[in-house]
C-alpha cells in the first residue's frame, strides 16, 4: 500500500525486476525487446524494459537507450 503511494508520488524505481526474457522470432515483440531482443518487467509497476546481456544491465534512461543503440548500429554497420 505504501509502497503504492510512493509510486504515485515520486514514480516508480523499478528496483526489482523479473528474471530476463529473450524474445526470439516472435512475431510481435514487446517494445522494450525491440533494441536488445532481452527484456524485463518491473514487478512493482509492470513497466518493460530492455535487458542488455553483455552489460548485465537494464537499460532504463532513454538516453541510454539511444547511446546503446548508436553502438549497436555501429556493429551492424
Ligand atoms: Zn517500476
């Protein structure tokens, strides 16, 4: 309950996660698997996140994001 409340108040932390699901040929892929294929889910507000392996890291921050993904872009490239 309280922990609810701090959610509403100061957004969640998303300090716990479920273990990492790597999507593979699926059809329709969750967002968040979009860039690393990996993702996780925040077990406190359900959010989804991508998970990146090699870092062992959820990559949460949009500029993260897009620094992850300029790396990527440069190994494919
Ligand atoms: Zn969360």
């Amino acid at each position: 309950m309280i922990e609810k409340l701090v959610e509403a108040l100061f957004g969640c932390r998303h300090s716990r996660y479920s273990f990492p699901v790597t999507v593979r040929r699926a059809k329709r892929r969750p967002q968040a698997a979009a860039l690393t294929g990996t993702y996780v889910v925040c077990l406190d507000c359900g959010k989804e996140f991508a998970y990146d392996w090699q870092q062992m890291k959820v990559i949460t921050s949009p500029e993260r994001h897009r620094e992850r993904l300029a790396e990527l872009a440069k190994h494919v490239a």
